[in-house]
C-alpha cells in the first residue's frame, strides 16, 4: 500500500477512478489515453486497472469535435454554447482485449492501414504522396489524413486527385487534404512541383514515393528517357533531391520508396560486373515491360538504402515497402494479359 501511495496510486472506492494528477482523453478515432500532468507523459491502459478502452457510438446530437493549434482533440456543445477537453462519450466506454498474437509479428499481409495506424494522432505532421488519387497511394493518403496529418496529394491528373481530395473529405470533412500537380514523366514537372511545395513554407515530415508504371508499352519521355525507368525511379530521385532540405528541417522525417520483390529477378550490371547504364534506359528493340518494372523496382531499393545510409545521421531516416504480391489495384491496366492475371489471382491476395 506504501508503494502504490508513493506512486500516487492508492486504493481508491474505484478501480476505474484516477488517480491525482491523471486525466483521462480520447484520440481522433475513439481511443481513450491517460495523462499524467505531474510527469507530464501519457499512456495508452489505465494507471490502475491496466485496461485499454476506447468510446462506443456517435456523439450526441449538438456536438462537434474539433481540433486545436495544438493538435489537441476538443469538443463543442452547440446547444449549451460551451466547449470541453472532455469528450461526452467516456461515460460509456468500452474495453478493448486484444488477442495477443501467436508469434512474435504484430502485423501480417491481413492488417489493414487503419489497424496500423489505430490509436495515432498525426496532428501537424506534413505528408506528400506520390500517385495518391487511387491505389495503394490512395489508401494510404486516406488512412494518414483520418488521423490528423496534413496531406499533399501528388497526381500527374490534378482532375482525378482533386476528386480523390473530395472522396477524403467525403469521409471526414476537417481532413486537411490537397491536390498538387505532379508528372514524374517530366523532370520540369518535377522541379516546379517542389518549388510550389515549398513556397507555401510548410515541414514535410513523410514523403512517401508510391506512383509506378507496369507493363506499358516502350515509350520515352519529353527528356528522352525510357518511361518506365523514368517514372518509377528517376522522377522519385529528383522528387527527394530537391525535397532533401525540406526534410532535414523538419527532422524527424522519413521518406518510404515503394518497391516490389520482383527486384530480386533482374540484374543492372554487365558481364564484368561493372553498372550497365544501357539497361536502364534501353532502346525499344531491347526492352521487355517486366524486366523493365523489375530493374526500376531494384534502383529503388539501391536509392533507399543509400539515402538511409546519408541522412539517417540529420533525423531522415529511408525505408523500402513491398506492398504485397498482385494487390489488385489499376497498375496492371496497360496490357490484357496482366489484366488477366490480377483478376485470377485477385481472390487470393491482399485487398486494397
């Protein structure tokens, strides 16, 4: 009993009643944490009772939820004209029992991005994403703004990112969410996307390089390179170039390369062993779609580490994402035969 006084965690009529100093809130989701304003820390399960909860059910009729120059969640009571830290709702908590995990994994290929991110307040972060107006982009734009950050959707069609601003919205509609044009097809486009980017003097705190063409026909792009390389590597390059200062200020920050495991089945050196820069950016009578796809996808995991390896000491840290085997989203769209083969598999891999 000593010791739970000198903590200040004496008993009490109640187990769920806080101790001195505790204050008990809830996140943008519904998940409820303790603050300790003597220690001035905060924690996820009951300084006593050691249960996690979270609120049950919508607010009550007149109330709005709203979001401080803290980031700090409040609530407003529209019918009595007042406003409170406390949500109504913690009157009618539920706990939260976790299944623990069977193996040492938190997560596996069936969480979803809201599962990771649950519990999360992502208040004043900045967060560009490349291709976000559908796909894995736009799951993860979606997941990161219902949390709080300030997303900038990266889209080479400002049309069809402005109308995934507005499917965003549609789901919540304080989501700090916007539409920048973006062609990684073009490295003048490149260049007056970051300039735009920081002439509005924001942080940016995670770029996240997901845009990707698969299995398109050979083509070069307005600066002579082939498409492929060009989009899924070398715009993405340029894009963190001109970013890096951006993200050394906002420190901690951290930039994620989407790639793929298909960059294990390809080779970028020649017989000596020496880089062969021809193979990146072949000629049209050497270039086949897949192995294309795959040697981009391997300077993608080559760039990350090194960019780790360069800046992981100024507070960026890198890190490349394969996303999951023949996720069914809209990359395979260029060839039927790819088509075809998403759609077969499409039972029995991971859901957008």
């Amino acid at each position: 009993m000593a010791a739970l006084k000198y903590a200040g965690l004496e008993d009490t009529d109640s187990e769920e009643e806080l101790p001195p100093g505790w204050e008990e809130r809830t996140t943008k989701d519904g998940w409820v944490y303790y603050a300790n304003h003597l220690e001035e820390k905060t924690q996820w399960e009951h300084p006593k009772s050691g249960k996690r909860k979270r609120v049950a059910g919508d607010l009550p009729y007149g109330w709005e939820q709203e979001t401080d120059e803290n980031g700090q969640v409040y609530f407003v009571d529209h019918i009595n004209k007042r406003t409170t830290y406390l949500d109504p709702r913690l009157a009618f908590t539920v706990e939260d029992n976790p299944v623990k995990p069977t193996t040492r994994q938190k997560y596996d290929g069936n969480s979803t991005a809201m599962e990771i991110l649950q519990g999360r307040d992502l208040s004043g972060k900045v967060a560009i994403i490349t291709g976000a107006n559908s796909g894995i982009g736009f799951e993860t734009a979606k997941s990161l703004a219902l949390h709080g950050a300030c997303v900038i959707l990266a889209c080479r069609s400002l049309a069809r990112g402005e109308d995934a601003v507005q499917r965003i919205l549609g789901e919540w509609h304080k989501a700090k969410v916007e539409a920048m044009t973006l062609d990684l097809a073009s490295l003048q486009s490149v260049q007056h996307f970051a300039e735009e980017f920081k002439s509005k003097n924001l942080p940016l705190h995670i770029l996240i390089c997901n845009a990707a063409v698969f299995g398109v026909p050979w083509s070069l792009t307005e600066d002579g390179l082939e498409s492929t390389f060009q989009v899924n590597h070398l715009g993405h390059f340029y894009l963190v170039q001109l970013l890096e200062d951006v993200l050394r200020q906002s420190s901690p920050a951290r930039v994620v390369v989407v790639s793929s495991e298909s960059h294990r089945f390809t080779e970028i050196n020649d017989s000596s062993g020496k880089l062969d820069f021809s193979l990146l950016s072949p000629p049209k009578k050497e270039y086949w779609a897949m192995l294309a796809y795959n040697r981009s996808k391997l300077c993608n995991i080559l760039f990350s580490n090194e960019l780790n390896r360069r800046l992981c000491a100024h507070g960026v840290t890198s890190n490349a994402v394969h996303p999951g085997n023949m996720i069914y989203s809209s990359i395979h769209r260029h060839w039927w035969v790819y088509t075809l083969l998403f759609t077969l598999a499409r039972p029995f891999t991971k859901s957008m």
